[in-house]
C-alpha cells in the first residue's frame, strides 16, 4: 500500500435494545444543560419521541423541541434548526430519526458556532469551527448518518443536491437502539436497507477503500443480505431488526472511511429534479450500476456475490462477479423496491439532463470503480428506464 490511510469517526457509539433509556445520561455526561431535539412532524408525536424526552427531563436537562424537518431537506431546515438553538441557548443537538433528520441535526450543531448558512458550507472542508454536541438516534436502519461526516441537503431552487462534507459534522454520540426500528413499515424498512446495501457495496468497492473500511463494507453486505427480507416481511422479530441495524451501522462506517460512488452521483439527479427519496433513487439504481461496474473490479465483485449468497464455486472470476448485480435485483423484487425508473414516473426525455447533473457530482464519481461519462451514465439511466 503507497498510500496513508486516515480514519476519524463518531466519537462514542452505544449499541442495543433498551439504549435510548441512556439518552439523558449521556447528553448530561456531554456537559448539556439546554438540548434541542429535532425530528419530523411524523415521528414527534410517538413513543420514541415522547419517551426521549422524558429521558432527558429525568436527567435534568430542559428541552428545546424542532420537529419540522421534512424528507430530502432543503438547507433553510438547518438553518431554522441553528437559529433556535442559539436563541435559546441549547448547549447539545440531538437527533432523532432518519437520515434527513440526523443530516439537518449535524448542520445544525455546527451552524451555532459557524457564521453564515448551511448553503455556505456545502463542499468538502468548508466548515472552520467546532460545533455543538451531538447525539444522534436512527431509527431507520438505512443511511448510517449516525456515523458519518455528511450532511445532504436538496436545493429546489436550483434543482440540485450537495453535502457538508467536514470531520466537524462526526457526532459526539451514535445511540442504535434497534428496538426503535420496530415500528417501521414495510416498504420504508425495504427502501432504507437496500440505501444501507449501497453503502456497503459502493463503499467496498470504492478506489479509496483500504484494509479497515473493506472489512466493515463486506460485513455489511452480508448482514443486509441475511435479514433485510426477513425484516420487512416479520419486522417485529428482534433478530431482522438488530441484524439490519448492525449492517447499516457497519455500512455507515465504511462510507466514512472509503466514500460511494457512482449509485450515488446518478441517484442525486433523481432527488433534485423529480423529488424521489434518496433510499428509493439508490435501491432503484444499484442493479443498474453494479452490471455496469463489475468488471472494473471483478474480484471484488465475486466476493460480494458470494456475501449475498450467491454460489460461485467453479465459477470464473469474470462469471461470479456478473452474478453480484442478479442477485442484488432479486433482492429487490423480493421486497418490493421499483424496477426501473418508469416506475418511478421519471421521463426518459430527461435522461440527458439527468446524466449532465450526475456528472457534477464528482467525488462519488471519482470512487467509482469504472469511469463513468456522461454518454455511459445516460446508457445506465436508459437500461434503468427500461428495468
């Protein structure tokens, strides 16, 4: 290896059922006098919300609740978010969700000591200061954003999306409690494991990988592949939902470490022009894109087909590797996720445009495994479109 790895990470994660019991205990143990919890108006009127606040009343510590955040959130979410916060003096952010929640929560915690706004951060190491505390609680088992140094938001305006990409947006805590997954529907279980699957794939296959993030990658693959059936057709069994949990925690961490690739770049048109969820464009997506990709890697690729289960004994290299993209759409179809973009009601006269946005997001491209050109991406959106 030529190369120096580095590796930061969220400073403390607590794992298990019954962990968000140690909320208030924890955010105390961080100094916090005055928290501001943020969630979706969805999730705020439930248990999960309702008894995280309770925790950290029995702590002794006073609550500043902002439960506005909506799916693929603009930057005015944080924005809002990191305005009340200084206002009302909040000394720790937690976040309680899914991915854009914890995303709108990250930013928040470093716009209070950050001047400016969210927007004027988006890039890589733009962010100059420390932020806040933060705690972050997902209750989805999807976007590893509990782990990561990333905060995406979707700008409507101009019809595009882009992250905060800096160390200072790394939590200060990760609690997974996976008993908050429990109540999950079926098809947002499927959608947010199969972005978890993206994460792990792309990230084990990515040119930055290394020896660390490889071996949290391709756990990953596995436990995802093992129980993500499984929790969306009995998601009240404990074993689905902490085998899910793991894997997208393991996913997250090797998306810190290695980054993702070219899933991501094409998914992010999809957001930003036509509004589709970020899990639902990567679970579309991912088959599409792992056909395109094996054979710039092929032993990689054999070892993720043989993680999802895939039997490649007597199998060339090149044979396995193609197998890897296969069982990924079975997996897909057997939960339920779209089949190609026509599903999703994405015009096929908008692939040229399409294919020109993902050509703008430039880091994920330059992980991919195989180069991507704007011709090759509009041909991947075509065969999508086709499914």
């Amino acid at each position: 290896m030529d190369r120096i790895i580095t590796v930061e990470g969220v400073k403390k994660t607590i794992f298990g059922s019954g962990s968000i019991k140690r909320l208030g205990e924890e955010c105390k143990a961080l100094g916090a006098k005055r928290a501001i919890i943020i969630a979706d108006k969805a999730l705020a009127g439930t248990t999960i919300v309702t008894d995280s606040l309770e925790a950290l009343k029995s702590a002794s510590i006073e609550v500043i609740p902002y439960f506005e955040v909506l799916p693929e959130p603009a930057p005015s979410l944080a924005d809002a978010a990191a305005a009340i916060a200084s206002k009302e003096a909040a000394d720790c952010v937690v976040g309680i969700g899914g991915g854009s929640t914890m995303d709108v929560a990250k930013a928040a915690a470093v716009l209070t000591k950050n001047p400016g706004s969210a927007t004027d951060y988006i890039g890589l190491g733009l962010v100059k200061n420390p932020g806040l505390p933060s705690v972050m609680v997902p209750t989805t088992a999807g976007t590893g954003s509990e782990v990561t140094f990333t905060a995406v938001f979707t700008m409507r305006e101009s019809k595009s999306k882009g992250g905060i990409n800096s160390p200072y947006l790394y939590p200060s805590l990760a609690i997974l409690d996976p008993e908050l997954t429990l109540s999950l529907p079926p098809y947002p279980t499927a959608y947010t494991g199969m972005d978890a699957l993206t994460h792990a794939i792309e990230s084990y296959t990515s040119l930055q990988a290394h020896f660390l993030s490889e071996t949290q990658s391709l756990s990953a693959i596995e436990l995802i592949s093992g129980n993500l059936r499984g929790a969306v057709y009995d998601g009240s069994n404990m074993i689905y939902r902490e085998g899910m949990l793991k894997g997208s925690y393991q996913a997250g961490l090797g998306l810190a470490m290695a980054g993702v690739g070219a899933v991501h770049a094409l998914a992010y048109p999809l957001g930003a022009l036509f509004n589709i969820p970020h899990g639902i464009a990567n679970a579309t997506l991912l088959p599409f894109v792992m056909a395109y990709n094996y054979p710039g890697n092929t032993e990689k690729f054999a070892m993720i087909a043989q993680a999802l289960g895939e039997g490649i004994d007597g199998l060339s290299m090149r044979e396995a590797a193609s197998k890897a993209a296969s069982a990924v759409a079975q997996l897909s179809k057997d939960i339920g996720i779209p089949a190609s973009l026509k599903e999703l009601q994405i015009p096929v006269e908008a692939i040229p445009e399409m294919a020109q946005g993902a050509m703008k997001v430039a880091r994920p491209l330059a992980n991919n495994p195989r180069p991507v050109t704007v011709d090759s991406a509009a041909e991947i959106y075509r065969l999508a479109f086709k499914g």
